[in-house]
C-alpha cells in the first residue's frame, strides 16, 4: 500500500519540476528583452544609438539595413547590460525609413530600431540674372585642312559683262583692217579688168 502511495506522488513531483523549469526560462527571457534606441530617430547625420537590457556582456556590432557600419567608439563593449554609440548616415543615402540594428557576437541578441532620413533638398530657386560676358580667349591653334568636297552642280550663265574701253578699240580697229583689206581687194580686181581689157 505505501509503495503505491509513492508511485502515485512520483508524477506530480516530475510536473512541479518542470512547471518550475518552464517560469525560470521564461522569467530569465523577460528580464533580458535587449531594446535600442536612436537619439534622434529622424535626420540626415550623427546618431546616438543607446542599448539596454542585454543580458551578456559581449562585443556590439551596429548594422545598418542589414551592413556593418562604422562607430564611436569602434569597439563596443556590453556593461552593466547597455552601451552607448555614436554612428553617422551613410554618405549616398536617399530619403526613407532605414533599420539599425545592435548586434551580440555572442549570445545572439540583438535590437533594432528605425531611423527615418529627412530629404534635404529644397524647391528650386528662380533662375539668376545673366552675368557679364568675360574676356575673349586667346586664338586657338587652326586645326588641320579638312578632305576635298564633292564638286557641286554646274551653275546658270551669268549675264555678259560690261565692255571695256580697251575692248572697243581693238573691236573699231579691226573693224577698220576688215574695210581696209576688202577696199584693196575690190581695187585690185578692178586694176586687173583695166588691164584685159584691149
């Protein structure tokens, strides 16, 4: 009879150990829920990246989008259960919502938050006034004879040009010779009748 008592309190013992197992896994998680936080969560530079409840004490790295990213100090160490880090926007980064993210070596805890980069660039402005022409440049080298082009279609005669006095001369003197030499021509031929005739 008292063995069977035993065996009957044997389970309820094995589920008291185990009901206390799972508080003590659950507690020990709770009480290291590692948050982060960004100081200020918006803006276009330096952010001050703060962690708390981190439950061991390990190297941080600091993940932007998923990247590592550079950080003051370089070196961040976990004591006390927090750390606290100075980190720049990467350089080329458009505007939107980026997670940053705290990274354990060891242990496998991590944080994240976001961070909102603002957009910087202004409407734009009216169109400025026209500045006064600078001074000429000097002249630059003449650069090297081009190739012959294609001889071009043959043009319409021009009118005939103005006659020169020269030209008028010579045009009335041969003109002369021309009545000279038919005048001794017709005379010739009319000596040589005279002379036939008996």
């Amino acid at each position: 009879m008292t063995e069977c008592l035993r065996y009957k309190k044997k389970p309820r013992f094995y589920v008291l150990i185990l009901l206390v197992l799972l508080l003590s896994v659950f507690f020990s998680q709770g009480a290291y829920a590692a948050s982060l936080t960004l100081s200020p969560n918006s803006g276009f530079s330096s952010i001050m990246v703060v962690g708390t409840d981190f439950s061991t004490i390990t190297n941080i790295t600091i993940l932007w989008n998923g990247k590592t990213i550079p950080t003051y100090p370089a070196q961040l160490i976990v004591e006390s259960g927090g750390f606290t880090a100075l980190i720049n926007v990467p350089s080329q980064t458009n505007p939107g919502s980026y997670n940053v993210t705290a990274k354990g070596y060891s242990g496998g805890e991590k944080a994240s938050a976001f961070f909102t980069v603002v957009n910087m660039t202004g409407p734009e402005g009216p169109r400025g006034l026209t500045g006064p022409q600078g001074l000429t440049g000097e002249k630059g080298d003449t650069g090297e004879q081009g190739p012959i082009g294609e001889t071009g279609p043959k043009g319409d005669q021009g009118p005939a040009g103005e006659m020169s006095l020269l030209q008028s001369i010579l045009i009335i003197f041969a003109f002369i010779l021309s009545i000279s030499s038919l005048f001794l021509t017709i005379l010739t031929i009319l000596q040589i009748r005279k002379k036939k005739e008996p």
